[in-house]
C-alpha cells in the first residue's frame, strides 16, 4: 500500500512536490507577464518620457534588490503561510530580474 501508507504519506508528499513545481511555474511566468509591459518603459529606445524611464528602472532596481526572503516574509503577514504567498513572492522577485533582462534585450533591437 505505497500511497495510503500512514507513516510515510506518499500521497500528500506527492501532492506538496506537484504544487511547489506549480507555484514555481505560475510565479515564474506571472513575473514574465508583468515585466514585458513595464520592461517597454525601462527601454531606453522605447521610453517616451527620460524621468518615465529613469523611475521604472529605479522600481526595477529596488525590486531585484530585495531579496525574496523578505518578500515572502511581507507577504505571509499580509496573506498568511501557503501557496498564494510563495506564488506572490516568486513574482515580485521575479518581475525586476525579468523587467532589467526584457528592457535590455529591447535596448538592443533597432
């Protein structure tokens, strides 16, 4: 009986390692998604106003220096412990390595 055993709860492991690998996924290409817009206006050839562009990259940069302990942290006081937090957090961590990478890629396009 593998996965109605008692002591070792294979089951429910199984199902903590499937949504791990989901908050993972959903943080990650949620980041992905809210950095491509705002990554238009950190692009230096993009940007139609010079302070627009001066003060996303200033969001961007305060973003990915926080580290996403400490957004984990915020959140799971706003939020509690579970699967929305760790989502979250991934996210805003996520969005200012994404917005940096996209608005430099962009940067580099004629």
């Amino acid at each position: 009986d593998f996965w109605g055993n008692r002591m070792w709860r294979h089951a429910d492991v199984a199902w903590a390692m499937g949504e791990t690998v989901l908050i993972a996924f959903l943080g990650t290409f949620g980041a992905a998604l809210v950095a491509l817009p705002v990554s238009v206006l950190a692009a230096r050839n993009l940007a139609p106003l010079r302070s627009l562009r001066f003060a996303v990259r200033r969001v961007l940069d305060f973003i990915r220096g926080v580290d996403g302990l400490i957004w984990t942290i915020m959140l799971s006081r706003a939020f509690g412990p579970g699967p929305l937090t760790g989502t979250l957090a991934i996210l805003i961590t996520d969005v200012g390595g994404f917005g940096k990478s996209f608005s430099e890629a962009l940067e580099n396009v004629e």
